[in-house]
C-alpha cells in the first residue's frame, strides 16, 4: 500500500512514534493493524509478561471515573468514586473472556452517562467497542465498527448528549478514518460516515469537539506525499466541510494533535522537513473561524510527539527532543521536554533538559484555566517513572519537578487537572519471579488538591 519514496520516512515516524502511542490518541496503522498489536487492587499472577493493563479516567466535580482492563481476569472494570477518590466502588463493565488484543482507548462521563471506548479481537478481526451506561452501575455494549475489515485506534470526544467516535477501518482495501455519531449520549448511533474517503491511506486520527461543532484531523498519502487533513462540523456531526490540507506537501507529515476553544482551533504535527534521521520538525496552525481556515503552518521546533492543550486565551504546547536537536534555539540539550507557552499576544519557549533517563517515553499535557500540568512517563534501565511539572501562572514559570513514581514496571497512565485538582492513575506491571514469566498488575491514584504542589497516592 506504500510506494518506495515513503518507505524510509514510514520506518523512521513508526521508531520515533513508538513510545508515543501509549499515550495518545493514536493509530500506527501505516503498517499492519495485526503487526503492531502486541479488593486489594492487585491482580493475580498469571503466566504472560506480554499482557497489557490499560487505565482511562473521566473527572466530573467530586466524581472521579477509572476505567481499568484487568487482563487476568479477563474484564473491563470502572472503579466509581463520588467523592473526590477517597473512596472508590467497582463495577463490572464487559467480560472480556475469549477476546484478544483488548486495549481500552477512552472514557467520557457527562451528566448522566459514562461511555468508555475500547478495542479487541473476535474471529481474527480486530472491532471497536463502546459500553454504555446511564446510571453508573450496569453496561451496555454494542460493536460500533461491526464490519468486514479490521478496525483500529479509535478516538472519542463529546459536547453534551452528542459523542463522536472516530478510528481507522481497512474494510476498504486501504485505510481509512471512520465515523459514528450518539446524540442521545451513546445509546444509540447513527449510520457510519467515510470521513476520510480516499484512494490513499489514511491513518492517526484524532477529534474535538467544542459545542455544537466537531474538528476531526488526520494523515493522508493520496496525494504521493503524507499529509495532515482536517474536517470540521459546525452542526452536531450532521454535515461536514471539505477536507482542508493543514501541512506542506514538500514533505510527509503526520500524528497531529488537536484542541478547540469557541471558534479557536489548534494543531500541532510532526514533519520530515529538514528532518535528518528520526529527528523531525515540528509544526503549527490556528483557525479562528471555527476551522474554516487556517493560518500557513509555523515550524515551532524540533522533536516527536507533540501535544496542544488550551483553556481561553493560553495555549500550551509540548515536545520531546530525544538529543541533536535544537528545539529551535541553536542550541544542544541532549533529552528535553520542550514547553511552548502562547498568551494573548506573547510566546515563550522553554527547553527542559531531563537529566539521568534513557528515555522520555511520553507526555501528558492539561490546562485549566492558568494552571498548567505536565506529565512526563521515563524510562531508565528498563524501568519506569513518573515526573509531574506545574505552572500556576499560565505557563509563565515552571515548578521543580515532582516525581510520582519511580523505579517500577508502568503499563500505562492519565492524567486530567480539575479545578485545584491534578489526579493521576496509572497501573504497574510486577514480575513474580527473575524471568518475569509470571507478572501480576497493581492499579494506583494519586490525587493533589492544592493545584499539584502535593500528591497522595493510593492502591485503587
């Protein structure tokens, strides 16, 4: 499905991108989708270290929703607590059992329902999933792609009663970005709508939606060369605009990620301009006509993996820089998160050199009001940590690091900050034994409710 000039270019967003996409919203399905697949809190031992424990987590004023794939016991779970996280209830959500592959991908609580969104393998296909609940207690579940093909890395957003959930469909032959609609709060579904519909492939989805409007953006390679596309709906997901080309064609680019505020929409992306090796460029665009139109894209620096988060007129954007490259600023920093902070009228660029690990594995980024909170998963000789960054001033200055966790094997974390709140869930994997054949899964919270300064942390 892809011709010689993008076979390099491919190699290297997939090494640079791995570490990424458990974070993300993410597909890597450049490639085979099959390929790439790979009370006391604590799950039981088991005799596969390839198993995988997934958490997601919704916030709603003292609500707290985490939804948690127990691969042991073959089970999606929500663990439901209506005061804040001091306690916490349990409630089965779907048997897994005789499913493979299963991979929880979000979670949305709004009002009076809870969906969370997950994927998995039936007879040899991968389908998507979405459970359903209107009173927090027993679940439906419907297959939401249900077609001939594989369906993969799927995204969900909602505005009130509607939810959209996007993901990435080989049906077609190639790939492509399709789409399917609740608004009744994910009882129902409308048809599914070809987002994308090209003749190339079309891969790593991800949505917003903001009021009655829906920005849905991708890569494509219809035109020889990936490229990063945007659709938006300003009327529920009813009607949708022609697909706007955000990225130059010079290049490939591609993994975009997206955020609206009003009639604001953001995206940042990943470009092999003036890329050498897995060193990629890392671009800009704003619409502020409800993505109508875009300004032409800025190159803000150098790296992987960048996210865009805004809150009103503060706009926060983080990369990594894995070393070699300049973040934009003519100078070396060896690893470094580097931080963009747009307020109003002004720009500042921070380079954050991360001393004594291997590896930044991923970044979570979230902004409430002036409060920043930035969450960095690392890797150092096999085993993870967890480092936590603050702003209370709309990014102008940074804390001193926090470290959550570290030393231990994390499978998989969120994080979201709520009012003066920063809650942060993650699972951990512990091997039994010096061979890791048999491992075990541990599940854990920690909560801060003076706007990060401090964390508790707990067995969930």
């Amino acid at each position: 499905m892809i011709g010689p000039k993008n076979r390099g270019l491919v190699a290297l967003l997939i090494t640079s991108l791995v570490v990424y996409a458990v974070m993300q919203y993410l597909g890597i399905g450049i490639i085979p989708l099959r390929s790439i697949i790979k009370g006391d809190g604590s799950a039981s031992v088991v005799n596969s270290e390839m198993l995988r424990a997934d958490v997601v987590m919704a916030v709603e004023g003292p609500d707290v929703y985490i939804a948690l794939y127990d691969p042991v016991n073959d089970a999606i779970m929500l663990r439901t607590s209506s005061d804040g996280g001091s306690t916490f209830r349990t409630v089965l959500v779907y048997s897994t059992e005789g499913l493979d592959g299963v991979r929880l991908r979000g979670i949305i609580a709004k009002g009076s329902y809870v969906n969370i969104l997950w994927s998995g393998e039936v007879n040899g296909q991968y389908d998507i999933f979405l459970s359903h609940s209107s009173n927090y207690s027993q679940f439906s579940t419907i297959n939401l792609s249900n077609n001939e093909g594989d369906s993969e890395y799927p995204v969900i957003d909602a505005s009130g009663p509607t939810v959209y959930v996007a993901w990435v469909d080989l049906t077609y032959g190639n790939s492509e970005i399709l789409l399917r609609v609740s608004r009744d709060g994910g009882l129902t579904f409308s048809s599914t709508l070809n987002i994308s519909d090209s003749s190339g492939d079309s891969e790593a989805p991800t949505l917003v939606a903001e009021g009655s409007s829906v920005y849905i953006a991708w890569h494509d390679n219809t035109q020889g060369s990936f490229a990063v596309m945007l659709r938006a709906s300003h009327d529920n997901g009813n009607t949708f605009s022609d697909p706007i080309i955000l990225s130059s064609m010079d290049s490939d680019s591609g993994f975009v990620s997206m955020d609206a505020d009003g009639s604001d929409v953001y995206a940042v992306w990943m470009s092999s301009a003036h890329a050498n090796n897995d060193d990629f460029s890392i671009y800009m665009s704003k619409s502020d006509d409800g993505g109508r139109s875009f300004i032409d894209a800025v190159k803000i620096g150098k790296g992987r993996s960048p996210i865009v988060k805004s809150d009103g007129s503060l706009v926060c954007i983080a990369w990594i820089d894995d070393g070699g490259g300049d973040g934009g600023d003519g100078h070396g920093h060896g690893h470094v998160l580097w931080f963009t902070r747009m307020y109003e009228k002004s720009i500042d660029v921070k380079p954050i050199p991360i001393e004594g690990y291997d590896l930044i594995r991923s970044i979570i980024l979230d902004v409430e009001g002036s409060d920043v909170s930035i969450l960095l998963l690392l890797e150092r000789e096999g085993k993870s940590s967890m480092m936590y960054i603050s702003s209370k001033d709309s990014g102008l200055t940074l804390s001193s690091p926090i470290v959550v966790e570290e030393g231990v094997a994390i499978e998989d974390v969120s994080m979201l900050s709520k009012g003066r709140g920063v809650y942060i869930t993650w699972s951990e994997k512990i091997c039994a034994d010096p061979n890791c054949s048999h491992v075990r899964f541990s599940y854990h919270l920690a909560i801060s409710s003076d706007r990060g300064n401090k964390f508790t942390r707990m067995i969930i």
